[in-house]
C-alpha cells in the first residue's frame, strides 16, 4: 500500500462538542476504527478515512452529537467518470486486486416495482375490510399433484407434503458464517414465531438452532458446507444453490477469519481455513445432472421434503425455470439483480442478471405455456424492499417471495456494504464476538417479526383494497398491475397494461 | 366500441333459475315472470336463458345454438361443422318480433353427433374435441359465436331486458325441467349478444352476479388447461372452471363448489384430520380457481342446477322449495311471483352451495 | 414469645429486626443501660468535629421501635439473671420474665492501671457520654496525648485536630495499628499524619500521670520522655462487658462469652451477641450480623453464624484505609503490592497457598469488597493472581463461574 | 424481589446504562446538565465491566442478608423492608465507606455529592419504576425481572 492514498475520506464524522458527554460509547462501537479516545488527553477525535458512513456511532450517541457526511466529490463533477468509477480505480491502482463489495447492486439501473401501479375496487365490486373479514395469506410451497382425489391417504406415501407459510414472505439464505449466530438465530426465531421459513444458506444449521429446523429451508450449495443426512432430514424445505442474484455465474468464498471453532463444526470444515464455493456445483454440469441430485435428495430424505432449486435471474430465465420443473424440483426460486450478498466482485454484482419483475413474469408466462406451473411454487428473490414490492411479485406470478436486505436492515444494517469485510458494526455480518454480542436475538426475532406483521398487513390491506380475501387469487392475477413510463416491449414482458387502459 | 372479449366488463345483475326434480317439464312463462320482476337490477343491456330438457326428440345430439353477424361468418362455421359432424337437423332459431328488440344477429340451430374420425384426429375425448371446436368457432371465426353446445339444453339471450328476450325467443313455447334465466345490470353498453348470459360449454350453462376479483388468477389458470378465454367475463371463467373441476378432474360437484368458494384456512384447520386433509388439497391445487370478491350464480347442466355465494356472501341468494321445485334467485319476491305458497325459503351460507338434482327415476326416464 | 434484649446498640437492634422476621407478635424488651436510643459508636469522632450532629447519631429511627413494638428502657442496667427462674433482675429491682434472652452488652475501654491515673483525668473514646464529656476540654490550641494508635485511638486523633487540637500519639507497638498496617503501609500513614502536625510516638507507653498546677497534666512515658497535655485519651482496647453471666453455671467466660453456633450460651433461652462475645472482633460488622442471626434464632430459626474476619475501612483526615483480614502480614506469606508514594496509594494483597487471607488498601479503594468477597469464601487465585492489582480488577477478573453466580445473586 | 440481571452475552460494551443512570440520579434528569453543569459523569451506581470481548454491567444485588447494611456505622445504609431494595439515606451518611470493604460485588464505590460523601450504589431508581439503565439498555442486555433464588 502506498502510504500517501490519492483519494480523500469519503465521509467526514463531526462531533458537536456542545453535546458529546464523552461517554465514549462512538470509540468503544466503532468497528472500522474511525473513532478513538485518547485517554491520557480525555479527548475523542476520529480518523475519518477509516469511516464506512454505518452509522452505528450516530445511532449508539446518546445526546445525537454525531453526524457523518459524505464528503463532497473529490473531483470537478463528471457525469460519465463518476465518483464510484474514480474511487475504484484508484483503489486498483493501489492494491491491484479484484473489487469486492456486500449487499445488493447500488448502481440507479430501472426498478420496474417503481413503474406498476396496483387496483382497486370502486363501486361495482367492494373492497373488503381485513379488520372485519378474514384475510387470508397462507400460501403452501410444493408441488400440487392434480387432479384432486377423494381416496384419502391414498398417495400419502408418496406424496411430498407442501410447506404451508402464514405470509408469502421467507428469510432469504444468508449463511451461519457470513452472517453471526445472533443474525441467525434472529431469522430462526422470528420465522418460527411468524409461521414461515428462514433459509440457512449454505453454511449448514448449528446444532443448537435444530429447535428451528421445522422452519428452516436448508439449503445445498457447490461448496456442500454442512450438509449431511441429519440436516438435510431436519430442514423442512431442502433448495439446492445453482446462482445467486447478487453474483450469477461465480461461486462463494467466506474468508478463514470467519471461520471459528462453531463456524467450523458447522460447516464441517477446518477452523481458519477459507471456505470455497465453486462456481458450479462439480457434479452439475447440466440438467439431467441437476435431476439426479434433485432426485438424490429426494431419495435421501423418503421424499418428505419438496426440493428447491435457487438460480439468478439470468437472461433465459424461463427455459432454465422449465427445465428446473421439469427435472423434479418442486420450487423454483428466482434471485434477481438487485439481491444482496456478504461479498461479491464489484463488477458481477452491479453488472450481471436481470430485473426479478422480468424474470417473474417470464417464469411464470412461460411454466404456464408449458401448463406445468402447478407443478411448482415460484419464489422470486432479490430486492424486495416493501409489502408492495412484495404484491406486485405475486400478482406478476411468485408464490412468496424471499427477503434478504431488508430483513438486515430490521436487524439494524445500514447497507454501508462492508460485509466481506467482517467487521460489521451491528454485529450481523461479522464472528467478531465483541461485535456479534450486539444483536440480542430476542430483540432480533422480534424486529423481524414486527417487520412481517407490518408487511403482511399491508398486503392484507392491498388485497382488501383490489376485493380480494386470499392470496391466491391475486397470484399471477395480473390485471390488478398496470404499467407507468414502461415501453410497450416492457408491458407486453411483463404482461400487464398501461395505466389508463381499462379492465 | 369494444365489445366482449375486448376488455373486461363488469357488471350487476339479477339471476332466478329452477328446476322440477321429478322432471317434469313447464314452458318458459314463468321464468320469464320471475327474472322479469328484478328489472331493477338489469339496465336493458342484456337478458338470457338456458333451458333443460328442451330437445327430447335429439336428446343425443349437440344442439349447437350459434349467432352469426353476417353471411360470411355463418358460411365459416357451417364449413367447419360440416367438416367435424354429422348434422342430424338445422334451422333458424325460432324468434318473433318484439318492439323493444333490434339489430337482432342471425339466429342458428344444428342438432349433431361428431364425426369418430375427427376425434381420433384430435386425440382427445369426445367432450374435449367438441369443447375445443367451440373455442375455436368462439376465437377465430369473426361474427360468429356459440351460444350454447350441450345435449337436451339451449341458452337463448341477447340485448334487451330478459322479459323482452324470452318474448322474442319464444320460451313460452319449449318445455323444460329446468329454467335459469339472467338480467344484466353491464357498467357500459357493448350491446352484443353474446356478451349476454348465460354463457355455456357442453351442457353447462351459468348465469352469474357479481364482479370476480380473482379475475386474472383464474383466467390464467384455465388457460393452462387448453380453455381459450374470449369473452373476458367472470361468467365465462365459472364454465369453465366448472367444466374443468367436475368434467376433467372428476370432483363432485359439491367440492368444485368449495374451490370457486373456498372454506377459509380456519375454518379447515378446525376439521377433523381426513377432511382437513382433502380441503388442504383443495385449496392448494385449486386456489387459483377460488372466485374471489361478491358473486352469486347458477349453475344449469344435464340434471340439475347450482347456485352458489362468494364465501363473504357478498351478493344477494334466495332459495325456496315447494314439493319437487327448488327455485334460487337473486331476490325473494322473484320466487314467489311464480310461486306464491313456497314451503321453505332460506338464505345459503357463503360458499355453500344449494343443489338441486333430477330424481334417479326421472333421469331414467328422460334419458331413456 | 418475650424477649429481653440486654443492651441497645447495634447487636440488640439487629436482633430485633432478626425477631420480627419470624415473630411479628412476641414482646420485645430492650434493656438499655445508656440513656439513648442505638447509636453507632464510631459516628462519636464524627460528632465531635461536627460533621454528624445528635439528631443524625440514631442507627435506626426512634419509628423503628414503635414499629416494631419494642419497649425500650433507657438507663437501666440487668444486674441479675436467674437462669432458672427466667428472670433478669433491672438495677431498680424491677425483674423481667423472659423466654429469650440477648446478652449484647457489648464492652467498654480497657484502662490499664497507670500511677495517676484517674477516671477524672483521663477520656475514654467510646461512647457519646465520652465525646460530650471530651467535647468540653477540646478547644482549639489545646493539647491532647492519645494513648494507643489503633483505630480508635487514630479516629480520636482526626477529631481532634480537626477541632483545632495538637495532638501526640503514643503507640507500644513499633507502628501506628500494627494488628492492621503492614510496616510500609504504616510507614506512610505516619508520614500523612507527620505532615499533618501529629506527633506520633512509637515503642512507648505511659508510666504515670500527674495533674500539674495549671491544671495541665504531666505524663511520663516508659522511655522516660515527658509529655505536658491537657487532654489525655486513653485508646487501648475494649473489654466485654460478660458480668451478668459470670459465674453462671453452664457458661463459659473466655475474656467474652463463649457460644455456640448458633450463638446460644450455655443457659436455656440465653443469647449471646456483638463485642460481648467471645472471640468476636469488636467490629460494628460482627455486632450487626451476629444480632440479626441471633435474632432470628431466639425467634425460632436454625442459622449458623459463620465467623467473619475482621475488616476495617477507615478515613483519616481524608485518607481511606480498608483493611481485611491478615492485612498486616508479611514473613510467610506472598505478598503482592502496589505503591503509589506520591498518592499516598497502597495497597497490598496477602496470600497464603494460592488464597487471598489479607488486603489493605489506602486511597484506592474501589471494588474493595470483592477481595473481602475472596478472602472470606477461601478461593483460590491462581487462575487470576496477576490481574488482582490490575486497575480495571473487577468480577470479570474471576473465573467465569465465580462472577457468573455473583451476578446471579 | 425484583433485581436488575445482565445478561452478558448481549452486553455490547456501549456503557448507556452508566450515562442514562447518572442522568436518573442528577438533579436535573437531564444528559447536557447532569454532564456539563453537574459534572457527574463517571459516577454511575452501575459499573460495566470490561474483558473484552466480553463486558457486564455490575450493580448492586440488593442482597437479603446485606453485608453493607450489616457493616453501616450510621444507619444510613438500610434495606426498605417492603420493597427490599437496598439504599443509602444520604443526608446519615458519613462516608467511612464501610459498604465499599463490604460488598462482595464490589458494587459500592466512593462518591461525593455538593462535598458531602454519598456511596454510588444501584438503588434500583427508587421511585422511577423500571430503572434507568434497564429502560435505556439498547441490547436488553439488562434486564428487571423477579427470579426465584438459585434460577
């Protein structure tokens, strides 16, 4: 490393002295060593190019002395050579490495939620009220068989049962290693206490978050962390990982310092040591082998565990989708662009994958093309920031939808992008016992929580609003979208109509 | 101006149907007496009927019931049935002038069997090669639609108030055991006669008020199973659920009730393991088929008609019995119009159904 | 249930609350020779240089009595008990049946006999009568000579040169409260008080006492050195007060009464607590804790007393000393130490196979009482003899099952 | 009784129960005065210790048989028979920091107040109802709850 940086601090801390009590609380929970104290001066100054804007000091402070601004840009303003570009490649030249960042793609590319409008009823038809009438969002994860038979029990045997989930709304897979016991166990328990599923990634389940698994969608990834037959039967949804929205194409890797001795028993892997992810899965090299595995975990488990199979959205989206349904999967789950990630190169996150709304709507266009959407719950994934994000999903096509950030931003992150870093301040994507300690998982689980009672009333009241009393009946529902601004390449993909066409 | 199938149209409506189980069948007087006192809730803009056990001398025949815009439509369609049936009879449906009925489309019957050749072709049952022919005339012969296909039945409508339709259709001159009859309340003036109700397929005919929120849920579901949606009402969504879930998939009409108006997920809960179980299934397989939001319909085939409520029981359901007649309407008053001295009259629950079926004995009879 | 409480400080009032945990009913007789209600001994030198006045001396509100319907009687002595009778004969005559009985008389001040000495010219610095009584003669400019450096002799000395008063300790021992400060840490306490004006002389002892004409008073110490004062306070130690037991059959009198574990003497129904007792430090601590369980058993419950080592805090003209235990050890023990000379810190650890058995502190005392906490329960410190002196020492310095169930508490 | 428990695993180090203590127990109640004109700052009745990683707030146990009440030479240190809870009566005390030698938690330290000594010690914010400093612990690492004794 150079010792003099051509860039200067992108963030500046100030400190109003008229209100810092020196309580050094910002020192003691700065976890990218941008606060100190100086105990021999009792002063407090900080270094502000360590800053990464999470705001764990402001929010800690507490008489509110502390404010993080971002720094004017260091340069003559340049529309096309932004800050970001100029940032990057000076950080290349000085380190000469790949560019790593967290959490989702942050670059202002269209969010085609932001241009669908959804219904309601006037008049002919009444909207209902979910404080009066039931309302119901209970949605089954699985494959249907039809037609409907009066023989009870009959195929019981045989038949995998459906995952019933209180809201259309999961967990996103976020790994035991990437992200802290605490964070972990906070998804655990609050998916529990809602009636829906956490998805443990591809870190394994900890022994003692078992009590979870009957919530737990375990996931199987190229790297196999953790996975034996004892979690593979305790899980109650098994997905295996092909792509990841936030990095389509590439594999994982969880540095060794995440890695301590229960990462490790968790993984099944040696304490220290890096934990791979390859690109592909090495006995994946194409459909038919997904359908052996597919099939290998259904084997392994007496077929009482729908299978997932989790790919990015890509640009063939749907065939890909099809083929998935075709080779036995019983839920497909579709990762868009903008989903997030505990690390991942700079240029494949902000540069690889396709808008979720798109691929929604051609998966499910296309599943029912082929008349096997029955077959299959769709999860979409990857960006979901409100309960209106969440009904349009549906209404395009999804069954439930994964959420990822936002549940991290329940639990307190504020999306600084530093999680590959490990030191995460909030103690979410960090083993950092001093910091993981922050996130009380009571506290956690009931963030979470509320956050899902929040979102799930307001789809109650979307739902209420276009006359609807299930779920169900706005799944792939989609002549309650209408398109705003969107081209008509764009309705027509979607497969909805401009606002102001009628009904 | 768009029409149906154009663009969706909801609308308002008043239904009454009833059926004489021990098969005894009456002229179509009094359910023109009956849909005609609910006037209030039809605004002129569309009336209809369909009809059972109207045909017994072609009780095995497809009585095809079609209008046509124009010659040229008409030359179409008889093409194409030439090629797939044999016709047995054919004429023009029999109407007589009525002042406040105009711009009246032609009026056609054929009474036809179809060719075995042509299922084989199609490779499919019987029923779905004549459901698929009548999508086909429905979607792409241009002026021309059916108005109903089944065996021993026939939905009669058009634009104009349901008592002036029946008048023009002369219904006082058919005997059925089984009348239901629609007047429509549209939010806008299409003025087609197909758009009326009932809408059928094969012996199925319903006739419906309300405005399905599920809509497009619904739609796109049916349109996996080879269904073409043409007419974008919830009428026809109904048929064709109903042809899917009782034709195809072999549920008793009872439970196909409790798709299009499913139990909540409470009320399953608390069921005992077994029907707990086969009302899961249901819901699960079929949810896309619950009709959601305010409906009340009828239902008419071959034996028997139903009439359900959405499961909030949104909109208006009667139904009385006196001795073998169970009648089913949107209000009260149209029972007893026609029938004064009923016996029982009861207000259905939501999502339950109230079916009336023809005694063992007199589908014997009839079918003989 | 009635019970008779011989004596009015600190045991007997501990006692009474000891009672009322169990007998909310019982008569409760408090026999107090001195003619106020309970207070704490050692708030004397604070009255004296009136930084505590007398309406602040009570240990427990004159409500706390009523409260616990207690009859107080002031200014009676028990002069006889008969054991078989259950009796205890008042110096008025009055008799007073009891089913339990509490010897907490307590001890008064060990005055040796010196030539000259008379109770007229000499103070004793133990109760309010004595400090009233000393009040009057200590004036600013005057002189005073303390006999016995220990801690009552020390808190005499702060109240009266706070009053203005030159004061002279004389000590036998070869450092101010040997039984308590190791050499060095009397070392620096010495030189405090030095510096303060206090003469302070050690290895010596006072041989005779003559009353000049002046009124002022002549004294002759074993070394022959002669000291002229006007203020003699004699500070060498407390004798229980066992008189009413003596010679009673069944009762041991080992300088102090002997008891049981459950502080029982060996008369039925006859309780023993505070300085009376044998063996006990005259602590206020010990009074209080041995009354309550006292209490408690005369009441009916089943405690065991389990001796407490003495321990000391002490503020000296603004210096604190905490002392616990064998404080002032040294040969044969391993000694861990920290000194601050210039901040007249120090503070030192005394351990004895890996135990803690001795601390003192001086001025930085902070989280004093965990090593009290460490010394009483025996623990062993091997795991954590390093950090003991650490400035940040705290709880989170034990093993994690010791702070653990301390937090639990 | 009802005590305040850490909870270790969830205490992050932050030190607020010491600042939202020492603002319960100024004159003011108010952080900018307790701080800036009362000078309190470092005189929180509650201690949080530190081994990083681990940290712990410690205070006072509010015990049944206190060694601190045992060992007060002047009664100003008493245990509210009602309520049990510990305190200091201030005005009585004398500050021969007894209490400070006695506590087997080291959860008394000296103190002053306006020149008068005043032992900094949890008195579970007598008349406040929840205290300060488990209302205002921002990771529940504290908390006030009744446990049975030995739970």
């Amino acid at each position: 490393m150079p010792t003099l940086s051509l860039m200067p601090p992108e963030f500046s801390v100030l400190r109003d002295e008229n209100k810092c009590i020196k309580c050094l609380a910002c020192a003691r929970q700065c976890g990218f060593d941008a606060q100190k104290y100086d105990a021999e001066d009792d002063r407090l100054y900080t270094i502000d190019a360590n800053c990464v804007n999470c705001q764990r000091c402001v929010s800690i402070c507490p008489v509110g002395a502390l404010t993080i601004y971002k720094n004017p840009p260091p340069m003559r303003p340049n529309a096309y050579w932004s800050e970001g570009h100029l940032r990057n490649i000076i950080k290349q030249a000085e380190t000469g490495g790949v560019l790593l960042t967290g959490m989702g793609n942050d670059q202002p590319f269209p969010s085609y939620f932001d241009r669908l409008l959804l219904n309601a009823s006037q008049v002919t038809n009444p909207s209902i009220d979910p404080l009066r009438e039931p309302m119901e969002l209970r949605t089954y994860l699985g494959s249907r068989t039809e037609p409907v038979t009066l023989q009870e029990g009959q195929d019981e045997k045989t038949r995998t049962p459906l995952v019933p989930l209180e809201t259309p709304i999961m967990f996103s897979a976020m790994s035991y290693g990437s992200i802290s016991h605490e964070a972990f166990e906070s998804l655990a328990r609050a998916a529990k206490e809602f009636g829906t599923m956490f998805n443990t990634g591809e870190g394994g389940l900890p022994e003692d978050l078992y009590q979870y698994a009957d919530h737990a969608v375990v996931q199987v990834a190229s790297g196999r962390f953790g996975v034996h037959t004892g979690y593979l039967n305790a899980g109650r949804i098994i997905e295996i990982k092909i792509g990841q929205g936030a990095k389509p194409g590439i594999g994982g890797h969880l540095p060794g310092e995440k890695i301590n001795a229960a990462v490790s028993a968790t993984r099944m892997i040696p304490e220290g040591t890096d934990a791979l992810s390859p690109a592909p899965h090495h006995d994946i090299y194409s459909i038919e082998d997904l359908k052996q595995l597919v099939f290998t975990l259904k084997e392994a488990t007496r077929y009482q565990k729908p299978v997932s199979v989790k790919v990015s959205a890509v640009h063939n989206v749907a065939a890909i989708a099809s083929g998935i349904a075709r080779a036995g999967a019983d839920i497909i789950t579709v990762d868009g662009f903008r989903g997030g990630t505990g690390a991942a190169p700079t240029m494949i996150r902000d540069h690889v994958g396709i808008p979720i709304e798109l691929a929604i709507a051609a998966v499910d266009q296309r599943l029912r093309e082929e008349g096997i959407r029955n077959q299959v719950s769709l999860v979409a994934a990857g960006g979901f920031r409100s309960s209106a994000d969440v009904v349009k999903a549906i209404a395009l096509g999804a069954d439930a939808v994964y959420i990822g950030t936002a549940a991290l931003i329940a639990l307190g992150c504020h999306l600084c992008q530093k999680c590959y870093t490990g030191k995460c301040s909030w103690g979410i994507a960090t083993q950092d016992p001093y910091k993981t300690r922050r996130l009380n998982p009571e506290i956690g689980a009931e963030r979470l929580y509320n956050l899902l009672r929040g979102w799930s009333h307001e789809i109650k009241e979307m739902l209420g609003g276009m006359g609807i009393n299930s779920i169900e009946s706005l799944r792939g529902n989609r002549l309650h979208l209408r398109g705003v601004g969107l081209n008509e390449v764009e309705l027509k993909l979607l497969g909805v109509k401009h606002a102001g066409e009628a009904i | 101006m768009l029409r149906e199938g154009d663009y969706r149209i909801p609308s308002g409506c008043a239904i009454s149907g009833f059926i004489n189980k021990d098969g005894s069948r009456i002229d179509g007087s009094s359910i023109i007496q009956s849909i005609a006192l609910m006037q209030e809730r039809s605004n002129g803009l569309g009336g209809g009927f369909a009809a059972y056990g109207i045909y017994p001398e072609y009780k095995d025949y497809y009585a095809l019931h079609l209008l046509f815009e124009d010659k040229i439509s008409r030359n179409q369609v008889e093409e194409l049935i030439k090629d797939n049936f044999y016709i047995e009879a054919e004429d023009r449906i029999p109407t007589r002038h009525v002042r406040a009925i105009s711009k009246a489309p032609l009026l056609w019957r054929y009474f036809v069997t179809p060719r075995v050749s042509k299922i084989h072709e199609s490779q499919e049952t019987e029923e779905n090669f004549m459901t698929q022919l009548v999508m086909r005339i429905n979607a792409q012969v241009n002026g021309a639609y059916v108005v109903s296909s089944g065996k021993n039945m026939g939905a009669f409508k058009g634009v104009g108030y349901p008592e002036d339709i029946g008048e023009f259709f002369r219904l006082d001159e058919y005997q059925a055991y089984s009348w239901i009859a629609h007047g429509r309340f549209p939010t806008n003036t299409p003025g087609w006669w197909g758009g009326a109700h009932p809408f059928t397929l094969l012996d199925w005919s319903v006739v419906h008020n309300g405005e399905v929120s599920s809509y497009g849920a619904n739609r796109r579901f049916l349109e996996m199973y080879d269904y073409k949606i043409t007419l974008q009402t919830d009428t026809e969504v109904i048929a064709y659920a109903v042809d899917l879930l009782v034709r195809r998939h072999k549920l008793p009409l009872e439970l196909a009730a409790r798709v299009l108006a499913a139990p909540f997920w409470q009320e399953i809960d608390r069921l005992p393991a077994r029907e707990r179980d086969l009302y899961t299934r249901l819901r699960v397989v079929y949810g896309s088929l619950l009709l959601n939001g305010p409906f009340s319909i009828i239902v008419g085939f071959s034996g028997g008609i139903m009439a359900l409520n959405d499961r909030l029981k949104l909109r208006p359901l009667v139904a009385a019995s006196k001795g073998n007649t169970l009648y089913v309407a949107s209000e009260e008053a149209a029972i007893r119009e026609i029938c004064p001295e009923v016996e029982e009259v009861w207000y259905p629950r939501g999502g339950e159904p109230v079916i009336g079926r023809l005694e063992e004995e007199a589908q014997c009879r009839l079918s003989a | 249930m009635n019970y008779v409480l011989i004596g009015n400080s600190v045991a007997a009032v501990n006692a009474v609350a000891g009672i009322r945990e169990y007998d909310r009913e019982g008569d409760i007789t408090i026999v107090s020779a001195e003619n106020y209600y309970a207070y704490g001994r050692p708030l004397i030198s604070y009255w004296l240089e009136q930084r505590v006045h007398e309406k602040d001396l009570p240990y427990r509100p004159e409500t706390f009595f009523a409260q616990n319907k207690v009859r107080v009687l002031l200014g009676r002595r028990a002069v006889r008990l008969d054991p078989e009778a259950r009796q205890v004969f008042l110096d008025d005559g009055e008799s007073l049946p009891y089913d339990r009985l509490l010897l907490a008389t307590g001890g008064r001040p060990l005055v040796p006999p010196i030539n000259g000495l008379t109770p007229e010219n000499h103070y004793t610095f133990m109760t309010y009568d004595d400090v009233r009584r000393l009040e009057k003669a200590a004036s600013p400019g005057r002189e005073a000579v303390i006999l016995g450096a220990g801690p009552t002799g020390l808190k005499a000395m702060e109240s009266l040169v706070r009053r203005g008063v030159k004061v002279t300790l004389v000590e036998l021992a070869d450092r101010i409260w040997a039984p308590a400060l190791d050499p060095g840490a009397a070392d620096l306490v010495t030189g405090f008080l030095q510096d303060r004006g206090v003469n302070i002389y050690l290895n010596d002892t006072l041989e005779g006492v003559r009353q000049g004409d002046n009124g002022r008073l002549d004294l002759e110490l074993k070394s022959g050195r002669r000291l002229a004062a006007d203020i003699l306070v004699v500070a060498i130690g407390v004798r229980p007060n066992v008189e009413l037991l003596q010679d009673l059959p069944g009762v041991t009198i080992n300088r102090g009464v002997a008891v049981g574990p459950d502080l029982s003497t060996g008369l039925p129904g006859v309780y023993a607590a505070g300085d009376v007792v044998a063996g006990n430090p005259p602590l206020l601590p010990h009074a209080a804790i041995q009354g309550k369980i006292a209490g408690r058993n005369m009441a009916g419950g089943r405690e065991t007393y389990k001796p407490v080592l003495p321990y000391n805090a002490l503020g000296i003209l603004g210096l604190h000393i905490i002392s616990i235990g064998l404080s002032a050890a040294g040969e044969g023990y391993e000694i861990l130490r920290e000194a601050d000379p210039a901040a007249r810190v120090y503070r030192m650890l005394v351990l004895q196979d890996n135990r803690l058995v001795g601390g003192l502190l001086i001025n930085r005392i902070d989280r004093a009482g965990i090593y009290r906490y460490l010394i009483e329960e025996g623990i062993e410190v091997t795991s954590f003899k390093d950090r003991l002196l650490q400035p940040d020492f705290g709880l989170l310095s034990l093993p994690d099952n010791l702070w653990q169930q301390q937090l639990a508490k | 009784m009802k005590k305040v428990y850490a909870r270790p695993a969830y205490c992050m180090n932050c030190h607020l129960c010491e600042v939202n203590c020492i603002v319960a127990h100024s004159r003011s109640h108010d952080v900018f005065r307790a701080y800036k004109r009362e000078n309190l700052r470092g005189t929180g009745r509650v201690i949080v210790e530190e081994k990083l990683p681990l940290s712990v707030a410690v205070q006072c146990r509010h015990c049944t048989d206190p060694a601190c009440v045992a060992g007060c030479i002047s009664g100003a240190m008493v245990k509210d028979p009602a309520t049990g809870i510990v305190y200091c009566q201030e005005d009585k005390c004398v500050g021969c920091w007894t209490c400070v030698a006695s506590c087997p938690f080291g959860a008394i330290r000296p103190g002053e107040k306006n020149g008068r000594p005043l032992p900094l010690k949890c008195d579970l914010c007598r008349e406040e109802g929840e205290p300060a400093c488990v209302a205002g612990c921002p990771n529940r690492a504290l908390v006030f709850e009744e446990r049975r004794a030995g739970a």
